[in-house]
C-alpha cells in the first residue's frame, strides 16, 4: 500500500483523474481490512455500504466518516465519464481527507493486517 500512496503526488501532476480514483482505492482497502479484521456485517460490498456499516458498528468519529463519504463521492467522480471538472484542488481536498482517516484509524490502533 505504501508504493500506492507514494504515487500520488507524482499521479496528481500527470492525471488528475486517476489520482482521485487511487486514493478512493486506498482508502477501500483501508475500510474493508477494518471491517474484516473485525468480523464487521456489511451487506453489500460497495464503500459505501461499508462506511455505514464502520458507523454503526465503530467508534470512529463523524467527522472520519463524512471525510470517507467525500472520498467515495469525488473518488467516483474520478472513476467514472463525466462532465465535472476536476482538479489539483479536488486531489487537495482528498489527499486531506485520506491523511485525517488514516490518523484516526492510527489514534484507534486500527491498521493492523494492512499490506
């Protein structure tokens, strides 16, 4: 995973796009391991529904889960045909929020099994 964040930057200069949806994949891999790890129900296999599930069934902030919520929104966006622009401030504005999720799963010992 370390090789994927270490790209970013690199990535953000080159394609925009493909910087957003790395960092929605980083940040999927970071959720389910959580939710593995933890013998959490998730009932479907989308981020989505695994954000809600670490919600309901965690001790992570509100705040973490809106950060996660972007992420998987803007993240898509970077994924998927469409007329939105994007740009380094939506790679800003993710890389942010990827960082203050990965602090919290830090403060909560949460990132263990994580390759």
């Amino acid at each position: 995973m370390r090789a994927e964040v270490e790209i970013l930057p690199e990535l953000a200069r080159v394609d925009i796009r493909s910087c957003l949806n790395r960092i929605r994949t980083v940040t999927e891999r970071i959720v389910f391991n959580y939710i593995n790890n933890n013998n959490i129900d998730c009932r479907g296999k989308t981020l989505d529904t695994a954000i809600r599930a670490l919600k309901d069934h965690s001790s992570f902030s509100n705040r973490m889960i809106g950060y996660l919520h972007t992420i998987r929104v803007i993240g898509n966006l970077g994924s998927h045909a469409t007329d939105d622009p994007l740009t380094d401030v939506d790679v800003r504005i993710l890389s942010y929020a990827l960082a203050s999720v990965v602090e919290e799963f830090m403060e909560q010992n949460a990132l263990s099994g994580l390759t």
